[in-house]
C-alpha cells in the first residue's frame, strides 16, 4: 500500500477543489491556491527541520494534533498574526485531512479520522 503524504493530500484537494471543473484559473481562484501553498509549506516547514520538499513528503498520518496546535501557537506569538486569522489557515489544513480521509483512505489504512 501507499503512504499518503502531506503532498499528495495537498495535490488531491487542490485538484477537487480548484481544477476538477476547469483547466484555467481565474485571478481571484489563483490566489486562493497561492493561499492554500503559503499555509501548507508554512506548517510544513515549521514540523520539520529540514527543507520543505522533504517535509511535505511526510506521512500525513504521522502527522499529530500537537504540532497542529504548536503551530497555532508558534503563529499567533511568535508572527503576531491574529486567533482568527490562524484558525482560518487551519480550516484550509483540516480541509485537506478530511478530504484525504475520505478519498486516499484505501491508499492508507493508517489514514483515519483516529488517527491523529
């Protein structure tokens, strides 16, 4: 079997949720994918210590609830950046995991809603 991982899972929600319908993007659709790459490479970089590609190649199973909410904390006092604003970025995470649960799961028996 597979390991899904933070990329894949990135890759599945992009495509359902910006490109299933289209091959073009908008400018205003860019910049919601821009968004969404910002987010996931800043978590990325911050749960490991060496270069984002590799990061992103970690098992999103592995992934746990406490480097979640590290990096909510990490955010909010250490770049200033506002609760809401963070708890909007982590909307665009749980999106992707959820996603990943119900269309990879076969991929990963290790990827449930348990898991993390």
């Amino acid at each position: 079997r597979m390991k899904v991982t933070l990329e894949v899972a990135l890759d599945t929600y992009l495509q359902e949720k910006f490109y299933r319908f289209t091959k073009t993007v908008d400018a205003s659709t860019q910049k919601k994918i821009d968004r969404v790459h910002r987010i996931v490479k800043a978590f990325a970089s911050f749960i490991g210590s060496s270069s984002t590609n590799t990061v992103m190649s970690v098992r999103l199973a592995d992934i746990t609830r406490r480097q979640v909410k590290s990096w909510l904390d990490y955010e909010m006092n250490n770049n200033g950046r506002s609760g809401a604003t963070v708890g909007r970025d982590v909307t665009f995470l749980n999106s992707i995991y959820n996603l990943a649960i119900i269309e990879l799961n076969e991929l990963d028996a290790a990827l449930t809603r348990d898991s993390n």
